[in-house]
C-alpha cells in the first residue's frame, strides 16, 4: 500500500514549502519575495523533465529559440488588451546607468510583442509558413498576490512558451489541436493527471480568440493551472502587422497560436505523487533513479562493499542513475529517510543475509514494497519495479482526481463542496457570461470553463436562469 497523505492533504500548504526547501529542491529564502533559488538536485528534476518537453517539442516540427529579455514599452502597448492585461504586472526598466530612458522597457512577462517585430521581418511569403518555435526563459511579474514556490512566483524561472503562425484560421485551429496533443503526452509521461477546459470569454488570454488549460486539483482541494494553449487569431499580427503574400500574390496577416508550460510542471510532479516522507518521483525524471545502500554487519563488512560495488557497476553499465550511500557517519535508517525524501524510486539494500544467498533487497518508493532478486538480476528486476511503479503512479493519481470531480444540480451544493474544498463542481449552465459571473460571485471560486476532455451528451437546466443547456461548466478554488 501507498505511504500514508494525512499530511500531505490535511497540511499542504506547510508540506509543500517544506518538501521543496527539505528535499533540496528550491531555497525559497531569497531576499526578494517572489523568487527563489533552483538547488542542485532540483536543477537536475528540472532538466530531466524539460528533456521531455523538448523532445516531444523538437519531435513535432517545433525549433528552439531565445528572444531578449527587455522588451520596448512601444511595443508591448501595440495590442491594447494585452497591455491592459499585464500593465498592473510588469517590472520597469527605467535608467540606463543613471541616465534616464526615452523609452521604458517591460522585463518579459510573455513574449508575443517580442515576438511579432521580429516574424514581420522574417515572414514575406506562403513560403515562410508555417513558423513554430519556442524558448525556455524566465519571465516576470509583479505578483501582489501571496506568493508560493513554484506556484505563484514574481520571476518564474522556467516558462516554455511556443509561438506558430499560419496561412489560414484552420491550420492555425489545427495547431492547437497539436499543442494540446503534445501537453497530454507530456503529463501522461509525468504521471500528472489534468482536466483541460475551454476558458469563459472573459478569463481567456488577452489578444487570444479563445484559451484552453491544462488543471489540475491539489490535495488542499483547489485547481493549479499548469498548461494554456491559446488561439490568436489574427489579432497581434494585425497589430504588428505581420504579413505574406498569397500564391495568388495578395496579402494577408498571418494566424497565430501560442502555448505555455512553466515550472507549475515541477510542482505538479511535486503534488500528484508526495506522501508524508516527501517527495516521490517518476523514475524517468528523478535525478537518481536507484539509491544503493549497505547494511553493515561486523566482520562482514568487505563482502558487503564488494557485493554492493558489483550493483552499481551493473546499474550504472545499464545506463542507470545510481547512487551509492557508504556514508559511515548515519545509519542504514537515517539513510532510509533522507532518500525517501528526496523520493528516489527505487532502494536496493544490501545486507549479510543478502550477500549469504546472493541476493539484494528491492524496495519501491511509493508503497516501500520490498523483494528480493539475485544480484546477476539486479538489472531487470530494477527495470521491471521501474516500470510498475511508473504505471501504479499514474493509475492512483487519475483515480484521486476523479474522487475529486462532482456533478452538482444547484449554485448551494457547489458552494458547499467548494466551502469543504473537495475539489471541483461541474454543473450545467447556459453559456452567458451574465450567468458565469454570477456562478463566480455566488459560489466564490472561479469558472474554469467547459470540459473539452469528456463527453458532452448531457442536458440540464442552468443553475443560474434555469433555460435548457448542453453546457457543463467546471467551478473551483484556484491558485
């Protein structure tokens, strides 16, 4: 059985920023709030998982870039709902030195009017289209909100962001049914479950036609956006005027997409799989996949090491990341501990007992199932634990999250669940921002949109006017 939540859900805020600070993932304690500093066993989680991201983006026709950090106050007030939407969170670059500015400039806080002066240099004809790129940078703003680690930071210090352009509205609709293909692979590949929603109009991106996110539902019973794929339109290419000539030679502005993940995609690992000793971490990104530890036993100690040497060298000839522990100065118990909370996947122990038999000792991170194998076995039986654990992983993650969605008949039962923080309310409405609005004010927590991840073959009355609907729409406590 899975290590006991108690902890993890009844405490999660305090858990989490433990966790992270604990397991050496992020210092939180810089002098500026709002930011915080990637450790080194945290840099490597996060290499590893934006491995993934990059192979499933360079796979899918994407090419990595890196745009400047400063953008031009000129250029970032080209797209008026943009501007509006980020004006209130932007950083001011104001004096060169101590020479005033003619110009401001705005410390990116996303980068499509980075982005656009340079597409309308780059972009003449059909034949430069389409265009597909993304850049893995840091982004900033003013967050006045109470900031927490990895959830809601002033300098978010991972943020993938993808732009595309288009020849035409279906295939810029086209591309965002492949951004959305790629974010489900990639957090099925993390083993983090998600619902993925069609934004009311008036919580979509600034400048976008219409937004879609990835959620996902914390153990404190709120959502944690962790993705955003965002049909543009021709709206910024209008305002930056971006255009190609036609085969037909006329011209015409270019359809736009753009999609984001940031560090949230650490977190949520962080969330979906913990459990009151910490950290518990998919095999494919943690940083160390086995930990290698002896139990000493007196006058047997040279068996022992040479029995636990022989593991590693096999582990590490199969291309594993190992760790061996001989650390003399703790104990086999404190070395338990300190490995499960930094949610290595997989412990194999070595004692006299195993070395007698010619054997190791296997435990599973997230149940601390323990088995035996025979030490020429190590290999395989590492591979297959691994391989169990990654499926059991994401088994019970989907399955906790499903615990957590609830179909509602009234705005009282919604507030009532969102009240107890049990997670989401889906409930039928009739698609009316009038409406939605008052679901909001009423229940106290956010529309997150229509389901576009489930079947829609329902009907039901709006809990608000009470007209016929085929519209479900998902209520929760947000971060």
């Amino acid at each position: 059985m899975p290590v006991s939540r108690d902890r993890w859900s009844k405490e999660f805020g305090e858990w989490f920023r433990s966790v992270l600070l604990n397991a050496e993932i992020m210092d939180y304690r810089y002098p500026i709030k709002g930011c915080g500093v990637w450790l080194p066993y945290g840099f490597k989680l996060r290499k590893n998982v934006l491995k993934i991201l990059r192979e499933l983006l360079d796979s899918t026709g994407h090419e990595e870039v890196q745009f400047p950090l400063l953008i031009p106050e000129t250029s970032l007030a080209k797209e008026s709902r943009h501007v509006r939407s980020f004006e209130d969170e932007c950083f001011w670059v104001t004096h060169g030195g101590s020479t005033p500015l003619k110009v401001r400039y705005a410390l990116r806080p996303t980068s499509e009017t980075a982005i656009n002066p340079m597409l309308k240099l780059w972009i003449r004809s059909h034949r430069d289209l389409p265009v597909a790129i993304y850049q893995i940078v840091n982004v900033f703003r003013y967050e006045t909100k109470a900031t927490r680690p990895l959830i809601r930071m002033r300098e978010v210090t991972t943020f993938k962001e993808a732009h595309t352009a288009h020849a035409t509205a279906e295939e810029a609709e086209k591309q965002v049914e492949k951004a959305v293909s790629v974010y489900k692979r990639f957090f099925d590949s993390i083993g983090v479950p998600y619902l993925i929603s069609k934004r009311p109009e008036w919580d979509k991106f600034a400048g976008a036609e219409y937004s879609i996110a990835f959620d996902m539902i914390c153990p404190d019973g709120r959502v944690l956006q962790i993705g955003t794929v965002h049909n543009l339109g021709q709206n910024f290419s209008k305002a930056f005027d971006v255009t190609y000539e036609t085969v037909d030679g006329g011209r015409e502005y270019v359809y736009q997409t753009c999609y984001g993940i940031s560090e949230r995609a650490i977190a949520s690992i962080v969330i979906a799989h913990g459990d009151d000793n910490g950290l518990v971490l998919p095999y494919d990104v943690a940083p160390i996949q086995v930990v290698v530890i002896p139990i000493p036993y007196k006058g047997k100690e040279e068996p022992i090491n040479e029995a636990v040497r022989d593991v590693v060298r096999k582990l590490e000839a199969a291309g594993i990341r190992v760790e061996l522990d001989d650390r003399e100065d703790l104990t086999p118990g404190s070395k338990f501990y300190y490995w499960e909370l930094r949610g290595v996947p997989i412990r194999v122990e070595v004692g006299p007992r195993d070395v007698e038999r010619g054997e190791v000792t296997v435990v599973r991170r997230d149940t601390l199932e323990r088995s035996g194998c025979k030490l020429d076995a190590v290999v395989e039986k590492v591979v297959e634990t691994a391989k169990q654990m990654t499926a059991d992983l994401s088994k019970r993650a989907w399955e906790w999250m499903r615990k957590h969605i609830h179909y509602v008949d009234s705005l009282e039962k919604a507030e009532k669940l969102i009240k107890e923080r049990e997670g989401v309310a889906q409930l039928f409405w009739c698609g009316s921002e009038d409406c939605g609005r008052e679901i909001e004010e009423r229940v106290d927590a956010r529309v997150l949109g229509v389901p576009m991840d489930e079947s829609l073959e329902r009907e039901g009355s709006c809990v608000v006017c009470g007209r016929r609907t085929r519209y479900l729409v998902r209520v929760a406590a947000a971060y």
